[in-house]
C-alpha cells in the first residue's frame, strides 16, 4: 500500500500535472450547459435525456457539455503526456500500466476481460435496438436513445421518488440491511456537480461526506444509494492505521462494486413497492425492466476504458478510432456525428473508468455468495450488512481485493457471476 501511493504521489500528484489538473478541473466544475439558450444545472440535461420523447432534444442533451469538452481537448492531451512521462520515469510502459497495476491488471488483461465480459452479450444487448425501433416515432437508435428507452421500459411516477424525502429514504433502505441508525451520520450536501455523485472519505471512519445533486426522482434514489455504499463502507473501516483505511491506490474498483451493490436496494421490489402511489404490480414490472441495465452500464464503461487506453497509447491520435465501432457492434447504433471524446473523468480520475466495468462483475459474483451467505431476498435483509462489514468493510485495505474475492465467494474474480446473471436477465 505505502508503495502504491508512493508511486501515487509521484505521477498524479507530481506539480505540473497538479497545476494543469486542477485548472481542468475548475473549467469542468463551473461550466453549466447551455439549454435553448439559458445555462442550467447538468441535472437538468440528464432528466431530458431520460424523459424527453423528441430524439431531436435528446440529441441536443448527449452534446450539451461538448462545449467545454472541445474546449479542453488540446490542453487534456498535454496532461495525458505528463502523466506517461511520469509513469515511464516510475518503469512503466505508459500511465495506465501504472495505474491498473495497483489491481493486478495490465491494459491487455484488462482487454481481455472486457471481451470476455461482453461478447456473449451482444445478441442480447442487439435486441435493445429492435425494441426501440419498433416504438411509434422512432427514426433510429442512437447513444442519446439509450437512457430514454431504459427509463421507458421500466418507469416509475416521479411523484414517488421526491427530492426532499430522498435522504431519509436512502437511510431506512440501509437500515434494511441491518445498518444501526448511529452509523449513518455521515453528512450529505447536495449540489450541481459534473458526476452522479460523490463521496469523500476525509478521515474514515469519522469524517465521511457524501455529494449529489438536488433532484428527486428514481435515478437520484439509485446514485444516493450508491453514494451511500461508499459512505458506509469508509465509516465501517476498522484499521488501527491511516493507510490500512484507505480505499484509493489499488482499492477504486472494490469500491465502485460496493456502491453498485447498493443500488440493488433501489432495484429490489420490496423497496420500490413501499414508495407512495406505487402498487406491488408496477414494482414487479419495474424490476423486470431493469434487468438488462447492467449488462447496458458495463457496455457502455467498456467503451469509456477503450477510448481513455486509446489516448494514453497515443496522445495525438484519434481515441475513439477503434472504441465507437466497437461500441456500434455491441449495441448497434446507427452512425452518428461523433461528439467530443472527453469525459470528466479522464481529467480528475485518470485510468479510473475501469472500475465501473469492474464493479458490475464484482456487484453480480458478491450477490450470488450474499445469497448463500445471508439468504435470497435482497431487500429488506438485516443480515447483508453485518456479513459485508465483517468481510468487506471492516479489513479496510488489509487485503488486495482480487484475491480477497476467492477467498470470500469461492471462486475466482471473474465474469462467470456476470453472464450468469445475463443468462437469467434474457429469459
């Protein structure tokens, strides 16, 4: 761990990449999109996306921070480029060798995995573009498509997911699992940001906060929940030292797959039925709906991992040359003007999209030992959260969480658990 984050604060934190991060970030923090012509908060793009019927809008929501992403095309290439010759004076090949190292990874292993993961899917995930095409108006399948037909498969009222009674909600869902009351104290500030959300563990396990924009609906519940994994996983940590508590250098991806496993109480149909004006009819066919959005979120992810190793491979080149064909073939878009390559994350979380693909395979192989482990209902349960503190969240960082996975669920990390659950999504 001290050597990880050594090599940490050699690369990432080296001075000039501070300096140039940081005036990335600030761009990307204060932008707002600009909506008909007034600027607005990102939540407000991102419900368009999920709810507007008029493709032509929903285009216009996909592009919206395209502004500043062409903005700072040039000066993230010049930040890519530090960071490799960072990572070459460290022994490495390039930056994202140093960095999935930390898990045991190397770019080709990691590709791997994507294509394991993901190419037994596609006939299922093809048949995501047949149904969209067969619904009145529609004139194509395109990426700004994708959240609204998922939100359309498997609507709920938005009047039953407000934003002031979000909070406590998310609360009574980890009490559920068997979390004390007096262990959810964690403070919560809600406010536009560019990410769903986020969590910051200051000094686990006392100071954990959680960010997230100011919206209701089910979506917001979900990242909530999400957030609220991680919060509850830092202020679980029991480690007598401040390195053993962290959960960054080599950890992101155990991390992202507790958050996700969360959001398995926002999907549980006992947990949605007890939302007002929700009858156990609408919870059950919710639920149904929802079935394929994990294999649609590691697809997607699969592309973000594409184009951020494309880059890193080749600062001056064209990054998404290779990871949209790949994600046309998987989904099956139609072409489409391609928008600009950058995301967020590679300016404040390099080499960190990974995680997310990770954590889907590592969300579905924990909830197949949880079912052995603590019983097949997911939600309400109140023995999920005492087996996860005792195997996951108190060790902290004790151990390398890929072995840790044979070790707790039998067998090795993998995508067994994953297709396993794709199989049973299709039927």
């Amino acid at each position: 761990m001290l050597h990880r984050a050594l090599l940490d604060a050699r690369t990432e934190q080296f001075p000039p990449i501070v300096r140039l991060r940081t005036r990335l970030s600030r761009a990307l923090v204060e932008f707002r999109p600009r909506w008909h012509g007034t600027r607005v908060g990102r939540s407000r793009v991102r419900e368009e996306l999920l709810h507007n019927p008029d493709p032509g809008e929903r285009e216009r929501a996909f592009r919206s921070e395209d502004e500043v992403f062409r903005r700072i095309e040039g000066p993230l290439r010049a930040l890519v480029r530090l960071r490799n010759e960072r990572a070459r004076a460290e022994g490495f090949r390039d930056f994202p060798s140093l960095r999935l190292s930390f898990e045991g990874f190397t770019p080709e292993s990691l590709r791997r995995l994507v294509h394991a993961a993901l190419d037994p899917i596609v006939p299922r995930l093809r048949t995501l573009r047949e149904t969209h095409l067969a619904s009145p108006g529609a004139t194509g399948w395109f990426p700004w498509d994708l959240p609204y037909r998922e939100e359309q498969r498997a609507a709920l009222p938005e009047s039953a997911f407000p934003g002031r009674s979000m909070i406590p909600a998310a609360r009574a869902g980890l009490e559920g699992w068997g979390f004390p009351r007096s262990r959810l104290g964690f403070r919560v500030v809600q406010h536009d940001l560019p990410f769903g959300g986020l969590t910051f563990g200051i000094r686990p396990p006392s100071d954990v906060r959680v960010l997230v924009h100011p919206q209701g609906g089910w979506s917001a519940y979900r990242i909530l929940l999400h957030e609220f994994g991680h919060a509850i996983h830092f202020s679980s940590i029991d480690q007598p030292r401040h390195l053993l508590r962290s959960a960054d250098a080599g950890f992101a991806a155990l991390a992202e797959g507790i958050g996700g496993l969360f959001e398995e109480i926002a999907l549980d149909e006992r947990w949605v039925g007890r939302r007002p004006g929700v009858s156990r009819r609408d919870a059950r066919r919710f639920r149904a709906g929802r079935a394929v959005e994990p294999l649609v979120r590691a697809t997607t992810t699969a592309h973000w991992i594409e184009t951020e190793l494309a880059l890193y491979r080749d600062p001056d080149g064209d990054p998404e040359r290779a990871s949209i064909p790949s994600l046309r073939r998987r989904l099956g878009f139609d072409r489409y003007a391609a928008p600009s390559w950058v995301r967020a994350l590679y300016v404040t979380h390099p080499v960190y999209a990974q995680s997310y693909f990770l954590s889907v395979l590592f969300r579905k192989q924990l909830l197949a030992a949880l079912a052995e482990a603590a019983g097949p209902r997911v939600w309400p349960n109140p023995r999920i959260g005492p087996w996860l503190a005792e195997h996951w969240f108190a060790p902290g960082a004790r151990y390398d969480w890929v072995p840790h996975v044979a070790t707790v669920t039998g067998r090795p990390f993998g995508p067994a658990a994953f297709l396993e659950s794709a199989r049973a999504a299709g039927s």
